[in-house]
C-alpha cells in the first residue's frame, strides 16, 4: 500500500500571508507537500530559507525546489552551460538551509545539437553540479530532472533515467502531464502506462529512485511540439486522467509526493488527495 503526500506547486492561491506560513496553512487544509518555485530565480535568503524550512518540519510538510526555468545544461555555448550549472547551485544552497528533498529542474534542449549530444552535455554538467552539493555536504538533497512537455527539450523517461545512472543521489520527477503532452496524448491513457513508468525508473535504478517518487500532475493541452498548457481536473477535453495515476501507484505500491501544477494549485492538489482516498482508502494517504 503506498503512501502518497499532496500539495501544489507554490503559494497557495488562496492564501495571502509571507511564503514562511504557507506550511501552517497547508497542514489547516489537509495537504502536506509544498514545492518552492524558484523558478525565475533563486531569490531568497538565508534566514527566510531556514524560516520556512522549520515551518515545514514543525507541521509536517515535504519541501522540495523547482530551480530556474532558465536551465539548458544541453547547450552547446560555454556560458549558458555555465550559467546553468550556477543556478543549479544556487538552488542546491537553497535546498540545504531549507532541508528541501529534491532540487527539481528541466535538463536542456537538443537547438544546436542532436539528442545524445544534448544528453551528454547533460551529464557533464550534472557531474560539475555533484562535486559542489559535495563540498557543501549537501547530497541528501536529491537531483531531479524532470520529465518535460515539449519535444524540443530532452527530458524523456529514458533520458533522464540515463542522467541518473552516471549522478548520485538523482531520480526522475515524473510529470504525468508532460509525458501525456509530448507522446500528443497516446501515453499515459491507461493504468499500464503509468506502470510501466514506475517499473522502468526502478529498474533501472533502484527502489530509492521510487521511495518516494516526486511527481507533478494537471490536466493539459498540447500541439505539434507538445505541451502547451496546463488545466485543471474539472477541465473536460483535457487529460491525463488522475485516476488512473493514482492506481498504477496503488498497483506498484510505490510511496509518492504529488505536486498540483494545476492553475487552482492547492484546490486541485485536494481534490487530488479525495480522489486516491476513493481508490484505496484512508490508508494510503499520508497525513
């Protein structure tokens, strides 16, 4: 039976108070997994850092970090790549004030190169970004390359379980979205699919890539090129179906963090919660 944790993807939508008492809120609602986005850039402080990260040990809630969107460790320029490997440091310091989980971050893209150069780019990075969390003695907070929406991104399931056979301590963030919206909706219509996920990460990486596995879900729309936005779960014409993610993780019996990246984030991250407790019951809900 698994054990699964929810909670959204930022500051709650409906709660209007400093980042520091997002956990209090969260533990008030019923959810508990929080998601920093530091997507536009690692801005906070030390002080605030540590702040929230006792917060979120005193009520309870799971923190992890979305680095910036502004990663392409696939590049071929010496100065993006440098860049990236920066923000990815900056993001690694941040984890470790806040005793965040799993540093979450979109790998790069293949302009400018072919897919397995992009990949090899990658990893060469990773692997300069590895000595750092080294050195600040920070390798419980894991490395998470994400799953990404767009076709012109590397980010599969399989690259990325590559990526983390050659780094420590780093598994795949599956969004289910994303990997709906780059396969043009014909992955991840079924229980299966979402097995076979699961199956594969540990496999090829060991029961510690799955325990827990961090993931992120919404509803989305795609074209050509993949995803192009997100949805919520009341949305019609949209998928993936939560359900069926919430009963492969059943089926594999895998624990996991659920991240809303729905537009209503912890609404949704909610409703997400009542729908696994339907399926398995009370049992499989982390509270």
């Amino acid at each position: 039976m698994p054990h699964l944790r929810f909670g959204p993807a930022g500051k709650p939508i409906e709660y209007k108070g400093s980042m520091q008492g997002v956990p209090k809120f969260l533990r008030e609602i019923g959810l508990n997994a929080l998601e920093y986005q530091a997507v536009r850039g690692v801005r906070i402080s030390e002080e605030k850092a540590r702040e929230l990260g006792s917060e979120a040990k005193k009520y309870d809630i799971v923190l992890s970090i979305h680095a910036p969107y502004y990663i392409n460790l696939g590049s071929p320029v010496k100065k993006i790549i440098e860049s990236s490997i920066q923000r990815l440091k900056e993001s690694i310091q941040a984890g470790l004030w806040m005793d965040a989980t799993i540093i979450v971050f979109h790998p790069g893209y293949y302009k400018g190169v072919t897919p397995s150069e992009a990949l090899e780019n990658v990893i060469n990075a990773l692997k300069i970004v590895e000595e750092y969390r080294e050195s600040i003695k920070a390798t419980h907070v894991w490395l998470g390359p994400e799953t990404t929406g767009r076709t012109s991104q590397v980010g599969t399931v399989d690259e990325n379980i590559a990526i983390c056979m050659e780094i420590s301590n780093c598994k795949p963030v599956v969004d289910w979205a994303h990997i709906y919206a780059r396969n043009m909706g014909k992955y991840i219509t079924s229980v299966d699919h979402v097995i076979e996920v699961i199956e594969k990460i540990e496999k090829e990486l060991g029961r510690k890539a799955v325990s827990p596995l961090h993931m992120h879900f919404s509803k989305i729309e795609y074209g050509k090129g993949g995803e192009r936005e997100h949805h919520t779960l009341s949305e019609e014409g949209y998928g993936p179906d939560f359900s069926i993610v919430c009963k492969g993780l059943v089926e594999t019996g895998v624990d996991g963090i659920i991240i809303s990246e729905s537009p209503i984030l912890e609404k949704d991250a909610i409703v997400m919660k009542n729908i696994c407790k339907e399926l398995c019951g009370v049992e499989c809900i982390a509270d």
